[in-house]
C-alpha cells in the first residue's frame, strides 16, 4: 500500500470514529480500518485480555460472523467465473441424494438462491437449537457437525417457491459454502485460502485459531471462541485489520490488489464485480441484496428499485457471541470502513447502527468535496 497506516486517526477522522470506540463495551477490544481515497488508515483501541497487558493491534484476529457471508458469495463467484459452477446449479447436484431438503423439485434451489436468501430454507438447521441449549452459554454449536447436518436436511422444511422471497438464512449461506466445497473437492477452509485469501494477501484470515486473537465478553464473563464446524461458509472466519482493509481495497478498485500471475487472477476479478450486482430487492426498505451483499441508496429513500445501484452503500454486519463486525463501502466515493470489537450482539446493535452512520458520514464528506 502507497499510503501510511496509522494508529491515532487524522484529526478530522478522531472525531467521527471516537463515538464507535464509546459505543463499544467499557474496555473492549475494538480495530477499525479506513478507507478515504487514497488515505488508508487503521485504528485500535482496548485490550485482548481482561487485565490490560496486551493492547489491540493492527493484526489482532476477531470473529466476524455473518460477514463471512461475503467472503463465501465471493467464492462463488470465483468458481462460477472460472466454469466450475454455475449460478443455477440445483443445490442437489453437490449433495448426497438422501440429503436434500424436501421442496417442490419443479423450481429447485440453486446456489444463486443460496447467496442471496432467497431459497426458502429456514435461519438454522432442523435440530441445531436442542443440540445448543445444554451447552449455550460455552459452545452451543461446536458438536454439531457435517453429519448431524446432512441426517437434518431432509428434515428441513422449505417455505415457498425458491426464488420468490428473501428470508435470510444462516443455514442457506452455510449449506452454500458446503455444496462449493463439494464441487471442488475440498475443505471449505482450503478451498477459501486457494481461491480467496490467498491471492488477496489475507494472511491472517481463516476459521481456525491463530495469531493473536482477542477475547469477546458479555456481561463482563469471557466468551469461549465460536464453532461452527456444520456451516464455516456462514459465520465461521476470524480476520484482522489488516485483512480488512485488503479486503475492502479489492472490492473498491479491481486492480488495486495486486494479484499472482496465474492464468485464474482473472476469474477473481470478475468475481469482485461480480458480487456487487444487485440480484433481487425489497422494495419497502429499498435494501438490495447483491451476492452476499446487501446495498442501499445513499439518500435513504425506499424506492421501487431500490435507488441509485452506482451511488449505493454496500454493506454487511455480523455477529458471534462475544464479537461483532460492521464492514461497508461506496464504490462510486472508493470510502470503506470495517469495525470489529469484542462486544456482545446485544450491546453490539447500537454498535453496528453507528458504523453504518459513520460510513455515511464518510460518504457525504467525499461527494462535498
């Protein structure tokens, strides 16, 4: 990167990042990463541990939830730039044959269906919630598996014509992950560094341990690290500053990562615009939904579709037990921003409200310019 990193803001950038270092939990570890133009920027505050000894840094790993979403609608779209999917392959070509949930097979789900909630599937798995209560306040969901997976979805209901509604889906983005994995014929993990993490530079992106991570809280308690060994694709990842705002680099500027020579950079480029291109919308909250993205017309009015698709927001938010992420950018204004803190979901809502409010601050300094 051309421009400096730093760990206290520009002056005129303190300000509108101080209130998210606030709204966090007292003490919680917090990293936020800027993008303004050519300005790149990153700023942490807090501690990984409880007693104050290790201070947060530019490479301190943080669970980021559903914002693994993105990266997994980012696969896809890799693969399918490449011929090795497509977008309305039936989920049942990728799955075992008494595996497939029970839908009406005249409109199948396809992956595209999955990437963009559409597919009918419910938020969890069937069996998922019982498996977790004897163990929901440690890991609630670390002992369900791929197998216990695969016994449930034939179990699975699926509510309406696939394609029809978007109803969003943990289970859906989760089951895509699996079926991309299954088509390639690797781990997601695996398949996720090759495709994904690797030639973006993300060296400290993955689902397993590593680094230097923090430590969520709630209610002043630490919480074990998150496990989601059925559905990685869906909420899995951990990342770091750093990675994010590569991550952002590359989805503001195609060219602005530099990629291996390898005959399969290209396909990784279609794929960045790729996930960018609105597929359905709802119209009463003007909110499109993009591979993995959700977008939003920069004046806020809900409109028929959805408003302005060049001069939107994108945006995606997540959220395990003890962390929660924001991640948001503007193309047309090349303005990102990515907040990740170790706060519970609960108090983490006020939290992902402000760095919304905060990317469009950024947002409308820029076009004032």
């Amino acid at each position: 990167m051309n421009a400096d990193l730093m760990d206290r803001p520009a002056p005129d950038l303190e300000p509108l990042l101080r209130p998210l270092f606030h709204a966090a939990a007292p003490g919680a570890a917090v990293a936020v990463a800027v993008i303004r133009g050519s300005e790149r920027t990153v700023s942490c505050r807090g501690y990984t541990d409880r007693i104050g000894v290790r201070p947060v840094r530019a490479d301190t790993r943080f669970e980021i939830g559903s914002v693994t979403k993105t990266f997994t609608a980012l696969l896809l779209a890799e693969m399918a730039a490449r011929g090795d999917v497509r977008y309305d392959d039936p989920i049942d070509r990728y799955l075992p044959a008494d595996a497939a949930p029970g839908y009406p097979h005249e409109r199948p789900i396809t992956l595209l269906h999955l990437a963009t909630h559409t597919s009918g599937l419910p938020r969890l798995p069937v069996g998922l919630t019982p498996a977790a209560v004897p163990r929901w306040f440690t890991k609630p969901y670390a002992t369900f598996g791929p197998s216990h997976l695969m016994r449930a979805l034939p179990r699975t209901p699926v509510r309406g014509t696939p394609g029809a509604q978007v109803r969003y889906s943990n289970l859906g983005c989760g089951l895509l992950g699996l079926v991309l994995a299954n088509a390639a014929g690797q781990r997601y993990e695996e398949l996720l560094l090759s495709r994904i993490c690797g030639p973006l530079g993300l060296v400290d992106t993955s689902c397993g341990p590593g680094g230097e991570p923090a430590t969520g809280y709630r209610r002043g308690r630490r919480v074990p690290s998150f496990r989601l060994p059925a559905l990685p694709g869906a909420a899995a990842l951990r990342s770091t500053a750093d990675d994010m705002l590569r991550y952002l680099q590359a989805h503001l500027a195609l060219d602005a990562v530099p990629l291996p020579e390898r005959t399969d950079a290209t396909a990784l480029r279609t794929a960045l615009g790729e996930v960018l291109t609105p597929r359905v919308g709802r119209r009463r909250t003007g909110v499109r939904i993009c591979l993995g993205w959700n977008q939003r017309s920069l004046d806020e009015r809900p409109s028929p579709d959805g408003g302005d698709e060049a001069d939107g927001l994108v945006y995606h938010a997540g959220a395990t037990r003890g962390f929660t992420t924001f991640v948001g950018f503007s193309p047309s204004t090349q303005v990102g921003l990515a907040v990740m803190a170790g706060t519970h979901p609960v108090r983490g809502r006020g939290f992902v409200q402000g760095a919304y409010d905060t990317l469009r601050t950024l947002v409308a300094e820029r076009r004032a310019e």
